[in-house]
C-alpha cells in the first residue's frame, strides 16, 4: 500500500503545482494583457494629440502662406499702380511733345505760305522765308 500511497501522493502533489502553474499563467496573462491593453491606450492618446498638433501646425502654415500671398499680391498691385502712373506720365509728356510739334510744324506751314504769296504776288521784299536776311 505504500506505492499507491506514495503515488497518491505523487499525484495530489502534480495536481496542485498544475493548479498552481495555471494559476500564475493565468495572472501572467492578465498581467501582460492589461499592460498591453495599457500601452495601446496611451499610444492611442498619443497619436490623437500627435494628430491634433499636426492638424494645428498644418492650419498655422496654411494661414502663414496666405498671409504671404496676399502680401505679395497687394505688394503687386502696388508695383503695377507705380508702373500705370509712370506710362500715364511718359504718355502726358510724348502727347505734349507731340502737340508742340504739331503747332511748330503748323507755324512753319504758315510762314511758308506766306512767303510763297509774297513771291506769287510779287511782294517778295515785304514777306520773306525765315532765315533769309533781306537787304535794301
């Protein structure tokens, strides 16, 4: 009876360190199971403030850029109106230059017909082409 004893035993002792192996697999488990669903908590949480601050930074840089490019366009506009008032003034200039001309071109006309009726009418003396030094 000893051996079936001592087997008895032997088996009681197995059960027990089986139930106690399981036990502590189990809390191992549960342990690495809560740390685990720990950490992806927190890396969910961190993502989501990674994906707001990014969300943040990309609206700060989109408002920066249109700032700039209105500047810019306004700083365009700017240059344009300059560059308009400057060809308006050449224009005002060649316009006056031109009428200047015109009434020289005029005057020089004038002069010429007369002189050309002082030689047709015979009154050379009295009317003469200018630069022409007339002498008595």
């Amino acid at each position: 009876m000893v051996l079936r004893e001592d087997q008895s035993k032997a088996t009681y002792s197995q059960k027990v360190d089986f139930a106690k192996l399981r036990s502590e697999l189990l809390a191992a488990d549960s342990t690495e199971s809560s740390t685990t669903r720990a950490s992806h908590e927190r890396l969910t949480n961190d993502l989501a403030k990674l994906n707001a601050r990014l969300r943040d930074e990309i609206g700060r840089t989109q408002a920066s850029v249109r700032l700039d490019l209105n500047l810019e366009k306004g700083r365009i506009r700017e240059e344009a109106n300059v560059q308009e008032l400057k060809i308006k003034e050449t224009e005002t200039k060649i316009e006056q230059e031109v009428a200047g001309l015109r009434e020289k071109l005029e005057a020089v006309k004038f002069q010429t017909l007369q002189w050309l009726m002082g030689v047709c009418t015979g009154k050379w003396h009295s009317v003469h082409p200018p630069g022409i030094i007339v002498t008595n």
